[in-house]
C-alpha cells in the first residue's frame, strides 16, 4: 500500500503500475498480482486504506483531552495548516485518487469513498464541536462540517488538482503562509469565531 502511495504521488494515475508498484515495494509484479488481480483492484484497496487510515489517525488524536488544550481558533489555525502541508506533500496521489474515483464505474466503490469521505469531515467537526462555545453561528452542527467542506474543497482546487503548478493565479495567495491566514480568516469569520 504504501509503495502505490508513493507511486501514485509520483508518477500519477497513468504512470502507477502493478510492476512499478511491484518494484518500489521490492516484490515481484507475480507477488502483487497474486493479492491484487489487476490494477483497479490494487487500486482501490489503496483509495479505500488512505481514507480508513486518515479516519482512524483522526480518532485517535482528535480527543476531548486534546480538546482542553486550546481554543477554537487554535484548532482551526492547525487544521489549516495540517492540511495545506498534507495537500502539498500528497498532492500528485490525491490528484490520482480524485481521477481515479471520479471516473470508476462502480457506484458501489463510490459509495465506499464518499461515507469514509463524509465519516472523516464528521470526525473532525464533532472534535471542533466540542468548542461550540466559542462559535457565534446560529447553527454551529451544520456551520462546521460546512466550513470542513470548503477549506478540503478549496485546497483540492488550489493545491491538489492544480495542473500548472507553476503558473501562478493572480488572484490567490503568493504562499501557503498567506493561504493559510486567508483560510484561517474566512473559516474563523463564517464561524463567527472572536
């Protein structure tokens, strides 16, 4: 798994292969065939792993202990963060996860990614929700996984399916220190957080 992560990131989704996979995992392309019948299979098993790992690392550090130690604004200040770090570092294997979801025939698969996807946004809110306190909007339950949505949205756009990567947009930030000020601003003041 970790090998067609990497491989995946590198390489993107027309570039990962079962015998690439193969030989950054050090196995032959026959070892991973034997597990994975074919590419889609290899594939999926990777989307569907990254996700349950992403949701099980949040369960286990997105605490109400974790909680105690900071304000609304501090959580959402490394939330920002966190994610632009993550997006740019994993950007290439989530602009393949992303094709590679999108364009999948199987509904079934689909519905797999979207309820991890949507199980994940959830997890993250209801830790932020322990500070609602600290929220001033009327409806703090839909304000926050509304507010999760827009910062991976607005990252998947910027950062992740960004085909120019170097071509700059006038009309975003100059830098990630400036996109993640601006972020922390817009989701800090939707919120209604002082």
């Amino acid at each position: 798994m970790k090998a067609a992560r990497q491989v995946l990131n590198e390489k993107g989704l027309e570039g990962t292969t079962v015998p690439r996979v193969a030989s950054r995992a050090g196995l032959s392309a026959g070892s991973v065939y034997r597990r994975f019948p074919d590419k889609d299979a290899l594939l999926r098993s990777v989307v569907l792993d990254f996700l349950q790992s992403l949701d099980a690392r949040n369960d286990a550090v997105l605490t109400p202990k974790l909680a105690k130690l900071g304000t609304l604004r501090t959580f959402i200040e490394m939330a920002v963060k966190t994610s632009i770090a993550t997006h740019r570092q994993k950007a290439g294997m989530l602009r393949a996860i992303h094709q590679f979801v999108l364009s999948h025939p199987s509904s079934a698969f689909k519905k797999k990614v979207h309820a991890l996807d949507a199980r994940s946004v959830q997890r993250v809110a209801d830790f932020l929700l322990l500070k609602k306190k600290e929220i001033k909007h009327p409806r703090p339950e839909e304000a926050v996984p509304f507010a999760l949505m827009t910062l991976g949205f607005i990252l998947q756009d910027v950062i992740a399916l960004d085909v120019l990567p170097d071509v700059k947009d006038p009309n975003l930030p100059k830098n990630d220190d400036d996109l993640a000020r601006e972020l922390i601003r817009v989701l800090s003041t939707y919120l209604g957080i002082e």
